[in-house]
C-alpha cells in the first residue's frame, strides 16, 4: 500500500518498575529507538528511574497505575474499594471485576489519580507530557469519565487511545490475549466521548497489543501500522503510536509496585521487545514505509490548522476490528 506520512511515538510503559527494566528502556531511548516512557510512580524504582529521566532528557508521562502493587495516596493508611484487605491493588482482572460489579468508588479513584500525579511532580518537578493507563486501566467505565476530568483539571492533553483495528483477526495471539485485546478495544471506544468532552489528544493511531513480548517483530509492527492506516490517502500526514514494554527481565525480589515483580517483568520477552525495538531491521522496515519516530511535544507543536491527532480521523480509526 502507499502509506501517507507517518509520525510514530515509540513508549516505554513501567518505567520505575525495577533498575532492570529501566536499564533497557534508557538503552534504547539512547539508541534513538524509544522516544516516550510513562513512570510507574509507586514502581520500587520510580526514583532513580525519575534521575535517569532528568539526566538523559527523557520525554516522560505517568502510568497511572490502579491494578498492582500500593497505592501512594490515602487509601494505603486504610480501607478502600481499590484494594484487597491484604493493602494491594486488586490485580489486572480483579480490579476489572470491581469496576464492572460497581464495587468501586469513583471518588476513590479521583483521589489516587490525583496523588499519584502530585509525587509524578514531586520526582520530575513537571507535569508529564501525557497520561496513560497501567494494564489500560484508564479506558473502563466510569474510570474513563473521573480520569479525563483529572487529567483536564492538571492541564495534562494527552492521553493513550487503546484502540488497534484489526486486532480481533491477529490469530498468533493466544486466545485469552486476543480477547483481552477486544475489551480493552471495546472500552477505548466507549472512552472516545469522555476524553474528547474533555478536550484530551491521542495519536490518530495505537499499535502494541498485537506486538507484545515474543509477538514482537518488525514484520508485525509494520503489519499492525498497515492495518492501522488502511484507507487513509496517500500523502496525508498522520501519528501513531507504538506501545512497548522493553527491558532487561527483572529479578526478584528487586522491582514490582509493593509485591515483587510480576511473572511479565521477568519474562525474556522484556528483552526480546528491547532487541527488536533496537535492532536495524525495525528502524530500516520503517524508514522504508516512510515513518518518523518522534515524542509527543513534537506532536503539540503542530501547527494550527494542522489538526489535532485524535479528532480528524477520528471515524477512520473508529471502524470496528475484525473479529
């Protein structure tokens, strides 16, 4: 296909997750092949990962993270919905079995967000450039209404839009991915009205869902960005954005959000996403399809009349995917 001209923001999630993880992610920042992070503020090393990010000038956002580990706001000195009665967040799935059974307290959720943006300001003495969700916590419902205020109420303007097309149809992912992919999917489309009420921007694209950890390869990135932009005319200029969790595996008991790290972290697919992420065959495979890796504030500096990534193709990128 011609593809039109393509701006891709490459981020790091779970930065501050453990010096291993971060360790790689700051290696392929250096090699030109990661150009955002988003910081686990209650990571066990969210603040030497906060240093790195200073050090090296890293375009850094916050991972709001409501599913594992500890919270950092008032909810660790007592109950709270978001929480098992052990004080940890209530898991990738749990915490999504409390929001669809309303057991959980929207007000609760404001308050975290709101202390896990004000200690992101404490380590980086900045608002991120962006907001995003840890395990996409931030597309459920309801979570999605009190997270776009926050983020409004902050100033913050970008957030992630989880929504890949076609990911329905990618038959490598084991079954209990794909679908895990599709509600995510179907949550980031009823997001849509929430952050847009809210004056929130997203890239006009999102891959990594289907690329994630040993599906990671240039062949499928580029395949997922293809599918992404089927439609689109040649010659228009677009932005997209590739979620990656790259990084030397973690090694317990270091890293993890208050529990230890998780089976994902120390999982070789941490460094087999860094190897592909920094390896020639990827950055060749896109310069050939004709895609620019750069950070969000390059997307901010748009020109006016350029348009606003998330909105002028909005009922493009809106089709259902293939399921």
């Amino acid at each position: 296909m011609a593809w039109p001209r393509v701006q891709l923001v490459v981020t790091a999630d779970d930065f501050g997750y453990c010096p291993r993880r971060d360790e790689g992610i700051v290696e392929a920042f250096l090699a030109g092949a990661v150009t955002s992070v988003s910081l686990l503020v209650n990571g066990a090393a969210a603040e030497s990962a906060a240093e790195l990010a200073r050090r090296h000038q890293i375009p850094t956002g916050l991972h709001a993270n409501l599913s594992e580990g500890r919270p950092v706001g008032s909810a660790r000195h007592g109950a709270s919905s978001l929480l098992s009665p052990e004080g940890f967040f209530l898991g990738k799935m749990g915490f999504r079995e409390a929001v669809a059974a309303g057991d959980v307290a929207l007000p609760q959720v404001r308050e975290e967000l709101e202390a896990q943006l004000d200690r992101f300001r404490e380590l980086l003495g900045r608002n991120p450039t962006h907001v995003d969700g840890h395990q996409h916590v931030h597309v459920l419902p309801g979570v999605c209404q009190v997270f776009a205020e926050v983020l409004q109420a902050h100033g913050v303007r970008f957030t992630r839009l989880p929504l890949e097309r076609g990911v329905g149809g990618c038959a490598w992912l084991e079954a209990p991915a794909r679908a895990f992919a599709c509600s995510v999917e179907r949550d980031a489309r009823a997001a849509v009205g929430p952050f847009s009420g809210r004056g929130l921007r997203w890239t006009d694209a999102f891959v990594g869902l289907s690329t994630c950890g040993r599906h990671m390869s240039a062949h499928r990135v580029s395949g997922a960005l293809a599918r992404a932009l089927e439609g689109t005319p040649a010659g228009h200029s677009l932005t997209a954005e590739l979620m990656a969790h790259p990084g030397y595996p973690s090694v317990p008991p270091a890293g993890g959000c208050g529990e230890g790290p998780d089976a994902f972290s120390c999982s070789w697919e941490r460094l087999h996403e860094l190897r592909v992420l920094t390896a020639p065959t990827l950055r060749a495979r896109l310069a050939q399809d004709g895609v620019e890796l750069c950070a969000l504030h390059d997307l901010d500096s748009k020109r006016s009349g350029q348009g606003i990534p998330g909105e002028a193709t909005l009922v493009t990128f809106l089709q259902p995917s293939q399921l």
